[in-house]
C-alpha cells in the first residue's frame, strides 16, 4: 500500500489507512472476469439445457403412440443409427479399457436409470409432481461434483444454488405438481434424479480424456446390447394397445435425436469447461424452458405466479454463476 503524506491528522491517515484496507480485502473476493473457455463451456452449457427442455413435450406427443418403457429403451437405439456411422466417420478409436468402468456408469444413469425410474414415475402421478422432486437435480449434481472433485464453490454458491432449488420446486407446485402421489412414487423419482445427476459428473469427467461427443456417442454404442432388444420386445407386447400418430412418431425420433444424443454434445462440454458445480446451475432454467415449449406446442397455460417464479430463478442461476471465479 502507498504511504500516506506525513503532514496530515493522524485521525485522517487511520480512517485513509482502514478504507484502504477494506479495498485490499474486499478487492481479494472479487470474481474476475470468465475466461474465453469459460464464456464458450457457458455458452455450451446452456444449448444442452436448450435441447434437453423439449424434452418433456417431446416425450408427451411420443406417449400418445407408445409405451413408456418403449420410450426409453428406443432412445439410445435412435440415437445409436447417427453415433455409430459418424463414429465410424471420424475413425474413432476404440474405448481403451480403463475408461469401461467410468463409461458404464455413465450409461446407467443417462441410459437406463433416468428414463426407466422416470417411466414408473410416471405411470403412478402426473409430469408435474415428477418436476417438483426433480427440481432439486442442479443442487445434487452440484453435490456429487463436489464430493467427487474436491472442489468447494463457496457459501454464496450454495445459498444461491439451494434458493433456486426453492424457487424450482415453488414453480413447479403453481403448475399442480403437489399432489396424487405416494411415497414409492417419490422414491422412484429420487433415484431417477440421482442416477442423472451421477451421470453428468461422470460424464463431464469422461470428456478429459475425449471430446463430449464421444462420451455420449459410447455411452450409446454401449448401451446397445441391452436396449435393443429390450426395445423390441417391449414393442412387440404393447404395440397393439396404442394407435400410431405422426406427431408421435416425430417425438419419439426428437427425444432419440436430442435429449439422448445432441444435446449431450454442447452439455458434456459446456460441464467440462465451465465446470460442472457451476455449469450444474444452468440446469435450473430447464423448468422454465420446458415451460414454454409446453404453452407453445402443448397449449399449457402461463400464470402470473409461474412468470414470477421464472425471474426469481434466472436471478438465482445469474448469483450461482457470478462467483465462479471468486478467489478467497
């Protein structure tokens, strides 16, 4: 610090002394500004969260023509006819044996955990109770990174993180998601968020060693085995109980096509960029997204209380991710 002229009071020259102090202090904990890779893993970040929010729509219109268990089961299978050539394209090597494990694991929770737990969800109580639980996924993957990473965000990161949680769940009551469900219900959707939760750290984990696309283009290779002929007998025992639609069919290839494939490209390296504590936040504006995909191609209504929840949210994803760069 400069020294201060002689010939002032020395009551002047302590308070000049003290604000000086306080600058130094509070200038330690300020976040400095997003590197160009940080600024990129955001922008990646939230096209995934983008592809990911059409998701529940998609999932709805693919309903009407097929069973649950069908639904996911036939999503890593769709997703496989595009991996598997551009794989093939890009002369992929082959996975190397110590990132089996990690592959696996990833593949059961975004292959088989999320949408198979999700399904029996959804067969006991409503898409908008799913969401209330399912609100606390951004909060849990943050959690799970930190346990995994060793890595502490700091304690503005979490109140901001939990008090989006909040706001999230708050959103999803106003659209009728308090009720009509029982205890194994919610057990179910427990372990649907986890399962998803995991397989992001792990996935984004999975992306020092390949890009992004190739993590989710292996999960889906490996998958394969078990998803494509449990796809085709769930198929052959409940294709008689639906009747097709075409915009049925359009969803089911959307979800295969997006939220199994595309959308892990931008998430994966949005996760691995930015960080996946923090990148984990952007998750938050699925809800809202989702929202506004179901009033444009479902007609749902927007109420008052749901826009106001929405703004509270994205202030809480905008404080989350200010401090990323927070040095302490």
């Amino acid at each position: 610090m400069d020294e201060l002229p002689s010939f002032l009071p020395m009551q002047l020259m302590n308070q000049l002394t003290q604000v000086n102090q306080s600058k130094l202090i509070s200038s330690k904990y300020m976040a400095v500004a997003l590197s160009k890779t940080q600024r990129s893993g955001l922008l990646f970040a939230f096209l995934g969260i983008f592809a990911f929010s059409l998701s529940l729509p998609f999932t709805k219109l693919a309903l009407k023509s097929f069973d649950p268990f069908f639904t996911a089961f036939a999503r890593p299978v769709i997703a496989a006819v595009i991996a598997i050539p551009l794989m093939m394209i890009a002369k992929v090597p082959m996975l190397p044996r110590n990132l089996w494990k990690p592959t696996a694991f990833t593949a059961a929770g975004a292959v088989f955990g999320w949408p198979i737990l999700i399904a029996l969800a959804l067969q006991r109580t409503t898409s908008a109770h799913v969401s209330v639980i399912a609100a606390v996924m951004p909060l849990v993957t943050a959690i799970i990174a930190v346990i995994k990473h060793k890595k502490h965000p700091g304690l503005s990161f979490w109140v901001a993180s939990s008090l989006g949680t909040v706001l999230l769940v708050a959103f999803s009551i106003t659209r009728g998601g308090g009720t009509n469900a029982d205890l194994k219900t919610d057990l179910l959707i427990i372990g649907a968020v986890i399962a998803s939760s995991y397989c992001y750290v792990e996935g984004a984990a999975l992306t020092s060693h390949m890009p992004g696309w190739q993590v989710i283009s292996w999960v889906v290779v490996v998958s394969l085995p078990i998803a494509l002929p449990a796809a085709a007998f769930v198929y052959a025992q409940t294709n008689a109980d639906y009747s097709f639609h075409g915009d049925a069919l359009f969803g089911l290839l959307a979800i295969g096509l997006s939220s199994m494939y595309l959308g892990f490209f931008a998430w994966y390296r949005g996760l691995r960029d930015f960080g996946v504590a923090h990148g984990s936040q952007v998750q938050q504006l699925q809800a809202i997204m989702t929202l506004g995909w179901s009033a444009l191609l479902l007609g749902e209504t927007v109420t008052l209380t749901m826009a106001l929840s929405a703004i509270g949210i994205v202030l809480c994803v905008l404080w989350a991710l200010s401090n990323v760069n927070r040095v302490k």
